[in-house]
C-alpha cells in the first residue's frame, strides 16, 4: 500500500507540473504519508488562494488541481475522508456564521468535487470542518497556508512500524 500510495503521489505531482495552467500551484500541493494513510492536502497562498476569502467556493484553478487529484485517486481502492481547515482569523460574513461552517462546507464542496470528478461516494468514509484548530502553521495562525483541504486515502490495513 506504502508503494500504491508514492506512486500515486508522483502521479498526482506529474499531472500538476504537466498542465501549463496548473505548475504554478506545485507549491500549494502537499502529499504527505502518515498513519492513517496518504494525505493530500490544497493550501492557501497569499496571492494564489484557493478559496476566496470568506467563501466556501474554490476557485476555477482549485477545481482543476481537485480534478487531477480525483483522476489519480479515482484508481485506488480506499475510503477517504476530507477535512476543511481556516486560519484563525475570525469569520467576516456576518450572522451566526463562524469558521466551524467555512471548514465545514470546504470539506463538503470538495468531495462534491471529487465525487463530479469520477470518484465514487460509497469511498467517501467521514468529512470534517476543523475551523482553525488544526493549523499547519501554528506560529503563524493568520497565514494562508492554514487554509486548506486535505484529503486523505485511509489505509486499509494499518501500517506495522519497521525496525
């Protein structure tokens, strides 16, 4: 599975790089493994966001990235979970609207997204909303890059630490 998961990545990595429209956002792609399984994750950057500030939408680049992402992981077999995350600025729109609902309906817009894209709902195992409680960058709780989605492949077995 570790093998399934790189592969994939270089496949999602060469598929960015490969579309002149889309390089740029190289640096906005992190994929990582971790315990639980292969994290994809969109970020935020200050002057290529996303996502437009407030707004739960991404926009027309972001869809495109999500679409290479859904073509790569569309073939493999595991359950996903997508989380939505904000920077710790406090939420502008007004109401009772609040960074928990932004995360929240990130998330939700992306496996939309992913699901338009090819991949299939039944692997859609949770989707989470996690505001700014889980920032990557916790020395710098404004910043972009805290904005994101992430999208992780679960493992299907979990994986045996190797001596």
């Amino acid at each position: 599975e570790r093998e399934a998961f790189e592969a994939a990545a270089e496949q999602i990595r060469e598929a960015v790089r490969a579309d002149p429209a889309l390089a740029e956002l190289t640096r906005q792609l992190l994929i990582e493994q971790t315990p639980e399984g292969m994290r994809i994750q969109l970020v935020d950057a200050d002057r290529q966001p996303m996502f437009a500030l407030g707004g739960a939408a991404p926009n027309d680049r972001a869809r495109a990235l999500l679409q290479r992402v859904a073509q790569v992981i569309q073939r493999l077999p595991n359950a996903i979970s997508i989380a939505g995350h904000t920077d710790s600025t406090p939420f502008r729109g007004g109401g009772e609207r609040s960074n928990w609902d932004l995360s929240t309906e990130r998330a939700n817009v992306t496996r939309r997204l992913l699901i338009d894209a090819g991949v299939a709902d039944t692997r859609i195992r949770n989707l989470a909303g996690h505001a700014e409680r889980d920032l990557l960058l916790p020395d710098q709780p404004t910043a972009a890059a805290n904005r994101r989605v992430s999208i992780t492949l679960i493992r299907q077995a979990p994986e045996i630490s190797r001596p």
